[in-house]
C-alpha cells in the first residue's frame, strides 16, 4: 500500500506559537522568534515524511488557533 502524500500550510495570520504542533510533531514543526507580535511554528524541513502523517494530522486537530492545515495528494482538507 503506497504511502499518503500531503503537504503541510501554517496560516501565519492564525499562529499564536503556542507550541502544540512541536509537541505533536517534532520532526515536523519548530516555534521560532521572527519579529511578530508572538511566536509562529514553522516546518523544519519543506518535505513532509509519508510516515509522519498521522503526527502532522493531530498537529493540526489540536492547533488551537486552527493554523495548521494538512492537504492530501487528492486536494482534500
């Protein structure tokens, strides 16, 4: 069974850097300081590892400002 491909969106408009998308997902997300009025998370790396993905889904179900969106290979949210 081939592994899911998705790509991972921060709404920097919504990110508040709470941090919970690091702690879901290390591999994934950082919290960096970069000028605004609060943290953001950001990727570590642009490519995304199919086996993540589950880490990456539960980053973004307990976002909680709902930054974080997983788009799948097929487009579907």
């Amino acid at each position: 069974m081939p592994m899911a491909k998705y790509r991972i969106v921060i709404d920097k408009g919504l990110c508040q850097g709470h941090g919970v998308c690091a702690a879901e997902a290390p591999e994934l997300f950082r919290i960096v300081e970069n000028g605004m009025a609060y943290p953001q998370a950001e990727l570590i790396n642009a490519v995304q590892p199919p086996e993540l993905i589950d880490k990456a889904e539960n980053a973004g179900a307990y976002c909680p400002n709902g930054a974080i969106t997983i788009v799948h290979e097929d487009g579907a949210a």
